[in-house]
C-alpha cells in the first residue's frame, strides 16, 4: 500500500470553496473510482482555518503516477491556484 498526504494552505475563506468545487466538478468521485485508490479524504484542521490535508492511498507508487496524469486531475489543476499558495506533499511509512 502507498499513501500519502498532502497538505494545502488556502487562501482566506476559500478552503471549503476548494473541496465544494472538487465535489461539485465530480472529480472526487472519478479519483475514488480510479483503479488502485484505496482512499482519497480531505481533513480540516480545527486549530487553521486556512489549512487543508488530503490522505491517499494506493495499490503502488505506480497507480498514483496514472493518477496524477488523469485529465481530471489536468482539470483540478486548472483551478486550484485560485484557491491553493502552498502545497506540501509527503509519503507516510508504516508496518
């Protein structure tokens, strides 16, 4: 199994905007549906309100990198900077 998260700074006000409009452009479900996904959730941070973190998880290495390369994510990607400043992304390890 590969998971990560990634973590998002958005900008004021706009972090529940950001996971609306991913829903509301039907790209969460098309990810949930793609093969390998095990898991694909955004959490909000009680204590930053501007904070958002994302866990994913896959088959491989290999299934995120098909992943990445969806046109839905192209289409993502095509909005996120109106919502996102800084992402960080990191790989979890566990036994």
């Amino acid at each position: 199994m590969f998971k990560i998260f990634v973590k998002f700074k958005c900008f004021d006000g706009k972090r529940n905007d950001f996971v609306k409009r991913v829903k509301e452009e039907g790209i969460l479900d098309l990810i949930r549906g793609e093969d390998g996904c095990h898991l694909y959730e955004y959490y909000y941070s009680d204590e930053r309100e501007n904070e958002l973190l994302l866990i994913e998880m896959w088959e491989s290495p290999e299934h995120q990198q098909i992943h990445i390369k969806t046109p839905h994510m192209d289409k993502l990607r095509s909005f996120k900077n109106d919502y996102i400043y800084e992402t960080e992304i990191g790989e979890f390890f566990t036994k």
